[in-house]
C-alpha cells in the first residue's frame, strides 16, 4: 500500500466516482497491490518478510504486510 504520506491519485478517483454514484460516507480510499506466493514448507515468514521487503514493495513509498495461510485457506 502506498504510505500514508504518499498522495494516491487512484484512490481520490475511486472516492471521486462513489460519490458521483451517488454513495457517500467514504471519506479515503487507498489503492494498493497484492502478491500471493505459493509456498511449501521450506520457506519461512522471515523468508517471505525479506521477499518482500527487496522485491515486491517499493519500501521508500510503500508500505507491506505479509499473511501467511494454511493450504485452502480463503483471506
């Protein structure tokens, strides 16, 4: 997700058309990004943490979480 700080273009436009729809009471929405890796046991969190934090997220304007699930968990 991009940090707080951060202006989000994408998620103003989002607020900008609820309203337009006619839905009101949203007053921010932030736009992010999802990965989901398929993992086996060999991999752990801390692992997946540095996968994360080198790769995947653009660390000086995101933020990350990692979740971790068990097989056929749904989020």
């Amino acid at each position: 997700m991009p940090k707080a700080e951060i202006l989000d273009p994408q998620g103003q436009a989002v607020v900008r058309a609820l309203h337009r729809t006619g839905v009101e009471g949203v007053a921010d929405v932030r736009q992010g990004k999802r990965f989901e890796l398929e993992v086996d046991d060999s991999v752990d969190r801390a692992e997946l943490e540095k996968v994360a934090e080198t790769l995947l997220a653009n660390t000086v304007i995101e933020d990350f979480e990692v979740v971790v699930e068990a097989a056929g968990e749904a989020q």
